[in-house]
C-alpha cells in the first residue's frame, strides 16, 4: 500500500499508470487512499479522486470496489458536504447507464443479447459447454457477450446507490430519483426478475427505517417532501407492475401504499388517488374479483366528480357506465353461504382487508360479506346518482336486469343492449389519470348475469321446460354453457332445478325434502284461500276511487316532485357544506393532535425521569433487603448445624428477639405443623380404606346378579336382531331378483358398448404406444449423439492439456538451461574480473613500492647540482638550497617565489616509465609536491588537486 503525502500525489500516480495502460493498479492506487483511514476528513481533491476512481471502476466493471469507495466517500463528507456525495453518485449513474447504452446500440440481435433469466446469476458451466457445441451465430454470441455485462454492471450500480442512500434524510431525492431509474431500466427491457427483487429491497428498507428510529440521520417521513418523495416512488412501482402483467407484486405495491398511508395518517393528493384507484380496479379484475373491481370504480367515480373540475360530460357519463356494469357483473349469489365457519371468518377478514383497501372503513363486529355486498352497492349507485349519470342502454340495461320480469323474451331484450355496449368507449380525454375505458369487457359477465336472471324468472312460472325450448329463451351461450351456468347457481341455493337428459327437460321447484314443505303449510293454505277470494270478489279499480277522492292528482304530483327535486338540491348543499365543514374540523383536530402530542412527550419525558429516580431508589432498597436476607440465610444455616450435632434449643427465655431468632421459630412452627399433618394422614389414609373395603364386599353380589340379567337381555336380542336380518336378506334376495331380470333385456346394449369402448381404448393405447416408442427412440438417439459431442469435447480437452503440459516442461526446461548457462557466464565473468582485479592490485603494489623507494632516496641525500662554471655562486637562491639540502618540505607559493626572484636550479628528473607511472597514478602520487621544479610531463589538475587539500604540517 503506497502512503503519499497529498491526495494529488495519488491522483497523479493513478493518471501515470493510466497512460501506461496499467488501470487496474491505478484503480488499487486510489482504492487504497478512499479506504485509508489518514484521509478521513474532507477535502475537494477527494471530490476529483472519486471521480476518477468510478471512472475506472466503469471501465473494468468493477462494482464491489465502486461500492467499497462510495461507501467510504460517505463517511466522509455525511456530515460537512453531502452535495459533493450527490455529484459523486450522480456521475457514477450517468457513467454506467451511457456505457449500456453504448452496448446496446453497438449490438444488432438486442432481444437476444438480454435473453437472461437473471442478471445477478453467474453463467453456468453446461451454458459453455452448450455455446461451443451449439451451433450459435457469432454475431448473435458477441452481442450477447457485449450487452449483458453492461446491464449486469447496470443492475449493480442501481442496487448499490440505493443501499448507500436508504437512510439518508439529505439526499431522499437522489433515492427517489435512483428507484424511478431502476424501475423504468426493468419496464424498458422487462426484467421481471429483478423488478420483484428491486420492490422487496426498496420494502425492507422501509420497514428498518420504522424498525430503527434512533438513526442519526433517519428520514422524516411526516414531513411533506418526504411523504410525497415516497409515495411517488410506490405509485411509480404500482406503474410499472401493471404494465409487466406483475399482478401479484402490483398488489403488494397497493398494500406498500395503503400502509404508509397509515403510518403517517395522511391522505395523498387527489391526482395519486386516482392511480391508485385505477390500478385497483385493474388488479381486481385481474383476480377475477368483480365485487372489489366494482367498489373500486365506485371510489374513482367520486373522486373524479368531486376532484377533476375538468372533467367533460361525456367522460363522466363513460365512468358512470363502467361503475354500473362493474357492479352488475358481480354475481347475484354469496358463494360463501354453504360455507363452513372458519372459511366464513377467513372471508369475513378478508373483505375488512379489502374494504380497508379500497376505502371502506368496515367495523369488525359487523359481518364483511354483509358490508360489501351487490345489493348494497347497487342501492348506492342509485342512491348517490351514479345511475342517473350513466348512458341510456346503461339504464335500460339496469332496470331490465334488476327491476323488470320478463322470462321469456329477457334474452331478445338484452342482446341488443349489449351490442351497443360493447362497441362504447374509449380514451378519457380530461382524465389522463385513468385508463383506457372499454365496455366490452362486461360482456361475458352481462350476458352470464341475464342467464342466470332468466333462469330464475322462468324457475317462477315453470316446472317443467323443453331443453330445446329453454335454449331458444338463451342467444348468448349453448346449452352446455348454460348447463355448467346452472350447477353454479344450484350450489349456491340462486335456483333450484335439474336437467333430465333422458327426457329432455329441465325440471324447476323445491328439490330438497318432502317434509321441509310441510313447515309452513298453513301460510301456504292461507295464501291460496285468499287467492280463491279475489277471484270470487275482485276489487273494484283503484282508478276510479283515486279520481274521485283526488281530482288533481297529476299537479299535485308535479308539484311533489318539484318538491322533491328542490330538497334534494338543497341536501346536496348541505352534505357539501358538512364535507367542508369536516375538513376544516379534521385541520383543527390535527392541530390539537400535535400540540397534545407535544405536551405528553413532554409529559412523558417528565415521567420516565421519575421513573428512573424511583427504579435507582427501589434498586438500592432491594440490594440492602438482599443483603440482610443473605445474611440471615448465613446465620440460619449456621444455626442449623448448631441444631443438628448439639441438639440444644437455640432461644432462650428473655433473649432479645431479631429476625434471625424469628425465622427459627417460624422453621420450628412448620416442623411441628408438618408432623401433625402427617399423623392426620396416615388416620385418614385407615379410615378410608376400612370403608371401601366393606363397600366392595356389600357391592360384589349385587354387582354379580346384574351381570348375570344383562347376558340373559343380550342373548334375547342377539337372536331378535338375527331373525330380522334373515328375513331382511330373503326380502333383499327377492327385489334383487327381480331387478335382475328387469336389467337382463339391456345386457346386449351393455356388451355391445363396452367391446366399443374396449375397441377404441385398445386403439388410443395402441396410438399412444406407437408415438411413446418413436418419441423414447428419439430420446436415444439425441442422448446417444450428446454422449458422442461430450466424447468428442473430453478428448479434445484431453488431447488439449497434454499439448499445454507438454509446453509447460518444455518451457521450464528451456528456463533451465538458460538459468545454468547464465550461472556459467556469470561464474566466468566473475573469474575474469577477479583476474583482473588481482593484476591491478599487484601494480599498484608495485608503484607503491616504487614511490616509497624514491621518496626514501630523495629523503636520504641531497642531490648534487650539474658544474655551471660560468655561473656566480650568488645566483643561486638562498632558500632552495637549504631547503633541498636539508630535505624539508616547502610550500608552493615560496617555490613560485623562487622562482621568480631568480633562475631555479636544475633537479634530477625521473625516468620516463616511473613519471607515466606517476602520471598513473593520480593526483595523490605526484612527484611534483616533492620537487620545487615543473616538469612538462605534469598533468594540469595535479596543482589543483594539491591545493584543494591541506599538507601534513600545513597550518
């Protein structure tokens, strides 16, 4: 791990290796310093690192380590500039999604290339395997090798962001915004794989932020930005699952809705209730739940009318219409009335789920089924106007369905209808919140509905019908159709009937028991005599009385009606002006909630501090009583042992009564109860078993004279009952007999059908065995010609790690050689330079010699000076000659001083070998600091040498 000094160092090191095509030893470089804890405090060269750090992480796909360095980046600035997080994790999106982008419109076979079950499963051995033996385009390969990594690495980042940000109150946005991005990634490509594990991710981060409340930096969720962020993201969700066909995790997204909405005990703003209505309806009719569908399109009905105030005419009559139709699709029976009472409880919690859903604010001690029912909803609709809004093959569709009764031409009368409904709907042009609205989809339900109306209405003026006949009344369904219709309507006790097959009718009335009739016989008897009265004496007509009691009836019914119509308007006023009223309350009251909510957090802060002062109080109360009761214990056991090996009363008369002295006369106390309880036992015990011994002996021959009558009574009617039982057989016998010979005449019908049914089964097995032997020899075939691809593959692995080892020793073979003849030169080289180094060394042993010797003659004697006869004596100068002749060294500068006041005398001058020797040498072994002469010979940096360091003596 390499230290710098500053941050830059790192980020220029990491540009170095870089440019020298090292990225992943740049990468390890800045990992190093993120994770390093020397760097813990922010700077904004950190800022550039990271930049530079996801960069690569991008290039090498490297997601751990991306997620290792934000992560660190986090604790860093959390807490003094979260913005520079925010730039970071944004870069890092734009990063990864350009890079998929890229790959994705590099590659041509897209649908192909993200043909993966799972973005997070590594790819399976068998799927190489099969890639090499299957005969797979290479582009199609390629594409696939190229795209799905990038979406993989896509995928990571998405996941990683959001596990970073899930509980950061300052950067809620950057989360929303990551979850609205990974959510559209799995609508654009449809991953509903990773859609599901996205839903339950951005779930159990919801539930551990209510889990753990004490978090540092914990989001807020009764703040208004924050509630609206996270509904946003959930309805986002709720989106996207129903345009994947996810229904399941659509309603799970519902209840994610339903339950924040409960935590923070707000309701959301019209526009999102009417998505999240509308996908209600959606899902409900999915799961084939019409009643639930239907209250649905009853709650976004209202809450377009009340809330869209742009809402057209023509829309609002649309939505009206599929309210009604929705509610009249629901079957017209309870499916749960012959159930048992555990289902009935089961259902009755489910529909409190579901009206709690949809919202419906059902009471638990109510029944649910009772609640949300067809009736009820129906007499809403009618109630609230919503029928009123609807169109008129609506209305006349209602009250022919509902209200009217005509069994035998109810058919006739609907299908038009329902042709004209079926052509209506269509896109709502000022509701772009809702769906596309088609009618036709209440069709089959419709028409299903008619039937089983008509069946009732004809079960009440028929008892017996032609099946062809009540086939006629039917357009919409065959007869089998409406059969299987029938069974369901049976079962749940809407009409009673049954279709003789061998008659060809279906035959209506009471199938129960014969005596269920008889219950109620009077009322029936009464019935009919009156009936037999009103022949005998019919009722004058009421017409004629009502003219000529009230003239004026048709006004006063006009005017009733205005009557009406204005008290319904002003009523209408009235529940607008409570509902506002409400709302105004509601605002008070929430209000009064928080300021009271207030005051007991303050309360109960006040309490809980009590609290501890009198648990701390009680705490040090109960160590001193422990402490006492430990002791007395110590001295109780001591005393016991006193008791045991002395036998001497431990109390005496006038002795100071302590606790100690109170528990050993309470022990005594319950030594002595014990004893006396024992003997009352043991009494008790004799007494008890005198009296059932001689109720025993009183008992035995009265038991014995029972036991004899009852074998008496029992041979009695063991032969009573086998009697009977003969005769029973010989009767059984006898209509057995009888039966037989009524059934012999069918016995060839009987045989000649079952050698038809044998003839054609033996046919369908001989067809099934003919194809299951062609399809098992298939089977051999391909699994024998995989087992010769997958020879065909060992042997070619096979032949391919022989070549491979077989390189390998020929390579550290070669590398052998080579290390031994390196070790050979280098040995030799080695025996070279040793030579050498030896010569050299007996040379300079002998210029030292050399020198030394010299050094010894001119240090020995003077040297004698060539005869200058014509030369005065007083031209030499006085101070070399002392100086040569008594052999003591003389500085340079009186040398040159010399040399200039007068001629310099002449010096002996060494041979030519021993002056290049010298020269050789260096500055160190120059003769010249011996002479006072310059000799020619003398190399020019000798005096410089000699003046640069001082001489033995030299001060």
């Amino acid at each position: 791990m390499a230290n710098f000094a500053k941050p830059e160092n790192a980020l220029k090191r990491a540009d170095e290796l870089i440019n020298v095509g090292q990225k992943q030893d740049a990468l390890q470089a800045l990992h190093d310093l993120i994770t390093s804890k020397r760097y813990r405090a922010w700077q904004k060269p950190l800022e550039k690192i990271m930049f530079k750090y996801l960069d690569l992480c991008v290039d090498l796909k490297r997601g751990r380590f991306a997620k290792d360095g934000l992560i660190q980046y986090r604790i860093v600035c959390q807490q003094v500039n979260v913005s520079s997080l925010e730039e970071v994790i944004k870069h890092f999106l734009h990063l990864s999604t350009e890079k998929a982008e890229q790959a994705r419109s590099q590659a041509d076979a897209l649908d192909d290339a993200l043909d993966v079950d799972d973005l997070e499963a590594d790819r399976k051995p068998e799927d190489l395997q099969l890639s090499i033996v299957s005969g797979e385009k290479g582009k199609d390969r390629s594409d696939r090798e190229l795209v799905t990594p990038w979406f993989k690495f896509l995928w990571e980042t998405y996941r990683t962001v959001l596990e970073i940000l899930r509980n950061n109150s300052k950067l809620e946005a950057l989360y929303a915004m990551t979850a609205h991005k990974a959510f559209q990634f799995c609508k654009q490509y449809k991953r509903t794989t990773e859609f599901r594990r996205l839903c339950e991710i951005i779930r159990n981060h919801l539930a551990n932020l209510n889990k753990y409340r004490d978090q540092r930096d914990r989001p807020d969720l009764s703040a208004p930005e924050s509630l609206q962020l996270y509904l946003d993201t959930r309805f986002d969700q709720l989106k996207v699952a129903t345009e994947l066909g996810l229904w399941q995790e659509a309603f799970r997204s519902v209840e994610d809705i339903y339950g924040l909405m409960c935590m923070v005990k707000k309701t959301p703003k019209s526009s999102l209730l009417m998505v999240y209505y509308s996908k209600l309806t959606e899902i409900f009719w999915i799961s084939s739940s019409q009643l639930y569908h239907a209250y649905a399109w009853f709650k976004l009905f209202s809450l377009q009318k009340n809330f869209n105030k742009n809402l057209s005419q023509k829309d609002l009559q649309l939505i009206a219409s599929s309210v009604v139709l929705a509610a009249l699709s629901v079957p017209p029976f309870d499916r749960a009335q012959s159930a048992s009472h555990m289902e009935l409880e089961n259902e009755k919690e489910r529909n409190l789920r579901m009206a709690n859903l949809i919202g419906f604010n059902l009471e638990p001690k109510f029944e649910g089924r009772d609640m949300l029912s067809r009736s009820a909803l129906l007499s809403e609709l009618v109630s609230r106007g919503v029928l009123s809004c609807a169109s008129q093959e609506v209305k006349d569709l209602f009250h022919v369905l509902e209200h009217e009764f005509h069994p035998l031409d109810l058919g006739s009368k609907i299908q038009p209808l329902l042709e004209k409904i079926s052509k209506s709907g269509g896109k709502l042009s000022s509701a772009p919140s809702l769906p596309e609205v088609q009618l036709s989809q209440y069709v089959p339900s419709l028409e299903k509905l008619a039937t089983l109306r008509l069946l009732q209405q004809v079960s009440k003026i028929y008892q017996t019908i032609r099946i062809e006949s009540l086939s006629q009344l039917v357009p919409f369904f065959e007869f089998s159709v409406v059969e299987k219709i029938s069974v369901d309507a049976v079962k749940n006790n809407f009409v009673a009937m049954k279709v003789d097959h061998m008659k060809g009718v279906v035959i209506f009335g009471n199938l129960g028991i014969e005596s269920d009739g008889l219950k109620d016989h009077l009322a029936v008897f009464a019935e009919s005599l009156s009936k037999v009265r009103a022949m005998l004496f019919p009722v004058p007509s009421k017409a004629s009385k009502l003219g000529g009691i009230v003239p004026n009836l048709a006004d006063t019914v006009e005017k009733e009606h205005k009557r009406l119509l204005a008290r319904k308007s002003i009523i209408e006023k009235r529940k607008e002006d409570q509902e506002r009223q409400q709302l105004e309350m509601e605002r008070e009251e929430e209000q009064k909630r928080l300021k009271l909510q207030k005051l007991t957090e303050e309360a109960e802060q006040k309490r809980l501090a009590a609290e501890i002062q009198e648990r701390r109080r009680q705490r040090i109360l109960k160590e001193i009583e422990q402490k006492e009761l430990e002791e007395a214990q110590a001295l109780l056991e001591d005393t016991e042992k006193r008791m045991k090996k002395g036998k001497k009363k431990t109390l005496l008369d006038g002795e100071k009564v302590t606790k100690q002295n109170v528990m050993q006369r309470a022990l005594n106390e319950q030594v002595k109860e014990r004893q006396e309880m024992e003997k009352k036992l043991q009494k008790l015990a004799k007494t008890m078993d005198y009296l059932e011994r001689a109720k025993r002996e009183e008992a035995a021959p009265v038991i014995e004279a029972a036991y004899q009558r009852r074998l008496v009574e029992e041979r009695e009617f063991y032969e009573r009952e086998q009697q009977r039982e003969v005769e029973l057989s010989k009767e059984r016998h006898e209509s057995d007999l009888k039966e037989k010979s009524r059934l012999s005449r069918m016995l060839n019908f009987k045989e000649k059908f079952q050698e038809e049914v044998i003839s054609r089964r033996q046919a369908e097995f001989d067809r099934i065995k003919t194809e299951r032997e062609e399809r098992i020899s298939q089977i051999i075939r391909a699994r024998k010609q995989e087992r010769d691809i997958k020879r065909k593959q060992m042997y070619y692995l096979t032949c391919e790690e022989e070549r491979i080892r077989k390189l390998e020793e020929e390579e550290e073979a070669r590398k052998r050689e080579e290390a031994e003849k390196r070790k050979k030169e280098q040995a030799e080289r080695k025996a070279k330079l040793d030579e050498i180094a030896e010569k050299q060394r007996q040379r300079e042993l002998e210029l030292e010699e050399k020198a030394k010797r010299m050094r010894e003659e001119v240090l020995k004697g003077p040297i004698a000076p060539p005869p200058e006869p014509s030369v005065a004596p007083a031209a030499a100068p006085p101070a070399v000659a002392p100086s040569s002749g008594s052999g003591k060294y003389v500085p340079k500068w009186k040398r040159q001083a010399a040399e200039v006041s007068g001629p310099s005398s002449p010096t002996p001058t060494p041979p030519a070998a021993e002056s290049d020797s010298w020269t050789n040498r260096g500055p160190p072994q120059n003769p010249d600091k011996w002479t006072s002469g310059s000799s020619s010979s003398r190399p020019s940096g000798g005096d410089t040498w000699r003046s640069s360091r001082p001489r033995p003596g030299q001060r």
